[in-house]
C-alpha cells in the first residue's frame, strides 16, 4: 500500500533588451479576455511551484522585476521545502509576502491547487519530468508563466508543452522560459555580431559545461523510494533528463541560437559513469560527449561533465569562415566587444515577463524553450544508445519516462543505460 504524503516540517532599459525575447520567440496577440494589467498599479499575484533553490530564487528575481507583486501562493512535494522557502522570502521580500497556511499546496497535485488559488503568474520551478502537466494547467486556466529548464525528460512530454504555448499564444498569455542566456545583455551583444556575420559563415561550435558536482539531499530509512528520488531527482533521468538536459541545455540553447534555432539533422555520442557508480547517484550518466550535425555542414561539439577534482571550464568556442569567438569571454577575434554593464540575467527574464504583461503585448518563449530541450535529450539518447540518431526519425518517439501514476511507495526506475543495449 503507498505511503501517505509526507509533511515534513524602465522603460529605456526593457527596450534595450527586448530584442532578448525575439530570438526564437513566437509572436502573440493581445486577448483582453484574459485581463492584462495595464495599469502599473495593479497587483499581480505571484505563484510558485517547486520551492527549492531555484524556485526561491526566481520569486526573489520576480519580486525586484516589478514593484506591484504579491506572493500569493507556494506549492511544492514537500512542507519542509514550502516552509524554508517561506523563511528565506520573508527575509528577502518580507513586504510581498502573503501567503497563509491555506495556500501553501503539497502533494502530487499541488500545482493545481495552486493554478487554482487565484494567482495570476505561475513561476515553475519543480523537476522538470512534472513541467509539461504543470505549464498545461496553468494556460488552461489563463495563467502567465515562467518556466524553467529543460521544459520535459522525453520527447511526448516536451513536445505537449509546445502545444500549451501555442495555446498560450491564441489566449494572449507571455510564456517566458529560464534559459537565462537568452536573457544576457552581454551574451546578446555578441550573438548579434556573429549571427550579422562578423566570423562569416559558422562552422563549428564546441560548447563546454565541465564543472564540479551537485548537491544530493542523503536518505532517510522513513522516507519510500518516491521521496527519495523525488528529493534526490537530480540523479534519476526520468525526474531530471539527465545532466545533459537539466545543466548543460545551457550550452545547447546558445548553440541553437547561433544555428538559428533551427535543429539538426543527425547526432551520435558517448557517455557514462566513471565516478557515479553508487546507487545513490540513481541512472544518471557524470559525462557526455556528442556531435550534432547541420544540414549546411556546421557541427556542434558538445562535451559536459559533473565530476569533483578536475579541471572545469563553461563556453562557448564558435570557429567561422572569418573568425572566432568566445561567447561568454564576450570575445571576437580576441577582441572584447562588450565592456558595459551587465544586469542579471535573472532579473532581467523577470523584467521582460512583468513588462509583457502590463503592456498587454505578450511574449512567448516557447518554440526555442522546445527545441533546444529536444536537443538535449537527443543527445542523451545518442550517448545512451550508442546510435547515430536522425532528427525528424527521433521526435517521433513515443517513449515516456517515469511511472504511469504518482504515489508515496516503492519506485523501481530503470537501470543504468548501457550503449548498444535496449532497456
């Protein structure tokens, strides 16, 4: 029998960056029917679903964005992770805190309670195997969002949630997604002059994500395999996608951009677990390497890894038929081309989202958000299966990852991927 659910106890600014939304973002209409807040003294009413870290963190983010927000409601699996992030938002925005017990949601389908709750902006931040049910909810009820990445683990998740933004689209909601580069005013300034042209045509692309490890929240003998994995769901492919998709999506995004947001046609790869060996760690791989290949003869060279102790490094290294670049260096040629200011990412994503909002000029993220998740997930499978995979034969996949319903008992997730087996 499952166990019970655990209860643990500027304007010239935004017009400057607005050209971050465009790439990639498909164009919406305005649908007074859905009540935009056109006047700047309309309180909008905040939610979050997914309370750790990142989560906590984007609420912060939402509230330096836009003066008139309230914190309207939290949800999350687990009181403990609402009760923190309770804590951690009373000592940070203790002005636009308003959230009762009564709206603080737990469980499998707290998301809904939430959608529910009379918010207006649903910020999801929860594994991302639960965003394609949750970004559904929320526009079917009329629901702006901020969604982190990656938007799904498999391909029919992630493709549904292109289909909740085109919906979002023809009901005039801003759809804004958390991969923050695309929100970058430096990252911006260099992409402009490379996609103009400035190293001529792109040839290759070698995006690097070699960094250290994560976080991993231990075990207790009270809690089912559920909740351990649901605590832990960095290290469980179905809950995370793997590393590939949750971290390094971040370098695959900046690759898709530069390639026109337009994918690939094939991708082959390796990966494994040379640290990684103790069940602790779940059926994630510590490394990936793959190729992607464009049509026009551009590749990608993708290499990511979350192992202590070694050498680390994060860009992106971009060779054209005129020169070079390295996009977080803000370098061309060896040359910096931007030496300004630079606002965080984070904040700005939030700016932009409040902005599109109040303006009643929606902006929606949704194609590029999809595609560079699909990305990631190909090269995945390209590392777990050993094969050479073809674009318009993989997002035909109709295979899903995680258990066909929720309950506080025993989950067996699948084993370890081995290349050149099946499951």
């Amino acid at each position: 029998m499952a166990k019970q659910a655990p209860n643990s106890n500027r304007r010239e600014f935004i017009t400057n960056t607005t050209k971050i939304a465009a790439a990639g973002a498909i164009a919406a209409s305005t649908s007074p029917a859905f009540g935009f807040h056109n006047s700047v003294t309309d309180t909008l009413k905040i939610g979050l679903v997914g309370c750790g870290g990142r989560g906590t963190g984007a609420v912060v983010n939402a509230c330096k964005a836009d003066e008139n927000i309230q914190i309207h409601a939290l949800a999350d699996a687990f009181m403990d992770r609402i009760t923190e992030c309770h804590r951690v938002l009373n000592e940070q925005v203790p002005n636009k805190m308003l959230v009762p017990e009564e709206r603080m949601f737990t469980g499998f389908d707290c998301y809904q309670k939430l959608v529910d709750s009379g918010v207006d902006v649903v910020l999801l931040a929860t594994p991302p195997h639960f965003r394609p049910m949750q970004m559904k909810a929320a526009v079917e009820a009329g629901k702006h969002v901020f969604c982190e990445k990656p938007v799904g683990v498999d391909v029919p998740g992630t493709l549904s949630v292109l289909e909740s933004c085109k919906i979002a689209k023809e009901k005039g909601l801003s759809v804004v997604s958390g991969l923050c580069w695309r929100y970058d005013v430096g990252v911006n300034a260099v992409m402009d002059q490379l996609l103009n042209g400035e190293i001529g045509d792109i040839q290759t692309i070698q995006e690097n994500y070699l960094t250290g490890t994560l976080w991993h929240r231990g075990e207790d003998p009270e809690w089912s395999q559920m909740e351990y994995q649901l605590r832990n769901w960095l290290y469980y492919t179905w809950l995370s996608g793997d590393h590939i998709a949750e971290q390094h999506i971040h370098s695959l995004d900046k690759a898709m951009w530069l390639m026109g947001d337009k994918p690939p046609m094939t991708c082959y790869g390796t990966g494994g677990r040379l640290v990684r060996t103790n069940k602790k760690w779940g059926n994630v791989y510590d490394h990936f390497s793959s190729v992607f290949e464009w049509e026009n003869g551009a590749k990608v060279f993708s290499h990511c890894r979350q192992m202590a102790g070694c050498f680390n490094d994060v860009d992106d290294y971009v060779v054209g038929t005129k020169g070079n670049a390295q996009v977080l260096k803000f370098k061309i040629n060896g040359e910096k081309v931007f030496t300004g200011k630079k606002p965080s990412m984070y904040d700005v994503e939030h700016q932009e989202l409040f902005n599109s909002i109040r303006n009643g000029e929606p902006i929606n993220n949704g194609e590029y958000m999809v595609n560079s998740t699909l990305l990631s997930i190909m090269g995945r499978e390209a590392c777990y299966t050993g094969k050479k995979l073809k674009w318009d034969e993989f997002i035909k996949s109709e295979e899903k990852l995680g258990p066909k319903t929720y309950e506080w008992g025993d989950y067996e997730p699948l084993p370890v991927r081995k290349p050149g087996e099946s499951w």
